[in-house]
C-alpha cells in the first residue's frame, strides 16, 4: 500500500509540473507522445525534427548513440516535466530560437535569423553567436543531466562533397565552443548532413538562409532515466 500512495502522489505531482508549464510555446504544440508518457516510441520523432523527414547520407554515425526510445510510465511523465521546464527556460533565455518539444527531448533550431548563424564559407563562432550559445550553454549547466546532439546544414549553393565538409566544420565549432565554455565532453556528440536535408525551399533565398542551420537536441541521460524510476519506484 505504501508504494502504491507513493506512486499517485509522484503523479500527482508530475501533472502538476506539466500544468504548470503549458504557457511554453513549445509545450503547447507538443502531444502526448512527445512529452514522454507514451511506452514503446522511438527517437524517430527527434530524428525528424532535426535532418527532416528523411534519414540521408553524412554524418559521423553516431546518432543512434543518444537518440533512444521514449521512456513510459510515471517515470516517463517526470522525464517530460524536467524537460518542458527546462524548454520554458531555453525560450525564455533565447526568443528567436525555434524550440520543440519531441518525444523525451528537445530541438533547438538555430537559423541565419536566430542568432547562431556563420559568414558564407565560414565556420567560426562569431561574436553574435557566441553570446547566443552562451545562455545555451548556462541553461546546460542548470539542467546538467542531459545529453548534447549538436547537427550541421547547409543549403545546396556549392558542391555537395563541400557542403557537407562546411556543415561538419560548423556543427564542430559550436561543440567545441560549448566544450570551452564548460560542458562536459561526455555529454556532446556532432553530426553533420551537409545539403542533403533542407527543411526548406533551396530555390529562393529566404528558404536557403533558414536551411543553413545548426540544431541542438538534449535528451535525458541514463541518470535522469534512473533517478526518475527511482522517484517512480519502477526499478
């Protein structure tokens, strides 16, 4: 009986986190499923968000290392408070980024017109960018039991093998920066897709500027999982 008790009041109070919460835009367009509470999803959903709706070729492989299923049950439920309020934060921190709640993470999407953005044919973290990521990076060290996927894109102006090279140069230099700045180098993994997923149209300007892209996905590590079992008495 008393691990039963102990079970509703931990949902109770979940939902009351999740409520608390739903003045986040990016809560708001979030359904059950991305926020967590469904058992048996996959990382598909944050895959999507970040390379489009098709999985192409680039990258360094390492994805599946840190995009894994949905955690279920109450445990699932805190897992999705955690990150709504952590998403809350992030929107608060940075208003022009485009921040998504999927399955148990987040997406970030930076833009030429969101503050994280590079010279044409450039790879370093200018000065503009540098105070965007910073506030990243201190949302990072609030919420430090996740993990980082930092992905590069480019548009299809330039050859394709050079794209690819440049988007990997960026998604680099802004793991790097992060990793200067402090965040632990465990947490951080880099993929690039060079040309070969644009979210938007190539053939005129304004659809070109928001595929040069950099997204940031933060996803629970095994220790929020554990101690959210822990807290859901589900081990």
């Amino acid at each position: 009986m008393k691990i039963t008790t102990n079970r509703i009041v931990t949902v109770a109070i979940a939902i009351v986190f999740t409520i608390s919460f739903t003045n986040c835009k990016a809560i708001q367009n979030a359904n059950n499923k991305q926020k967590g509470a469904v058992i048996g999803a996959t990382g598909g959903a944050v895959l999507g968000a970040i390379i489009g709706n098709n999985i192409g070729k680039g990258g360094n492989g390492e994805l599946g290392a840190v995009i894994g299923g949905v955690v279920g049950g109450t445990a699932g439920v805190l897992i999705g408070a955690k990150m709504d309020k952590q998403a809350q934060k992030i929107e608060e921190e940075i208003p022009g980024a485009q921040v998504e709640r999927v399955d148990d993470g987040i997406v970030v999407t930076f833009d030429e017109s969101s503050g994280v953005y590079f010279a044409t044919n450039k790879y370093s973290v200018n000065a503009s960018s540098q105070s965007t990521l910073n506030k990243l990076i201190n949302v990072f060290k609030e919420y430090p039991n996740t993990n980082i996927l930092v992905v590069g894109h480019t548009d299809n102006v330039g050859a394709e093998d050079y794209n690819m090279t440049l988007s990997k140069n960026r998604a680099n230099a802004v793991t790097n920066y992060m990793s200067n700045k402090g965040i632990n180098t465990g947490r951080l993994v880099t993929n690039w897709f060079g040309e070969s997923q644009p979210m938007h149209d190539n053939s005129i300007s304004t659809g070109r500027a928001k595929n040069r892209r950099v997204n940031v996905a933060i996803l629970p590590n095994d220790k929020m999982v554990e101690d959210a079992k822990k807290q859901a008495g589900e081990n």
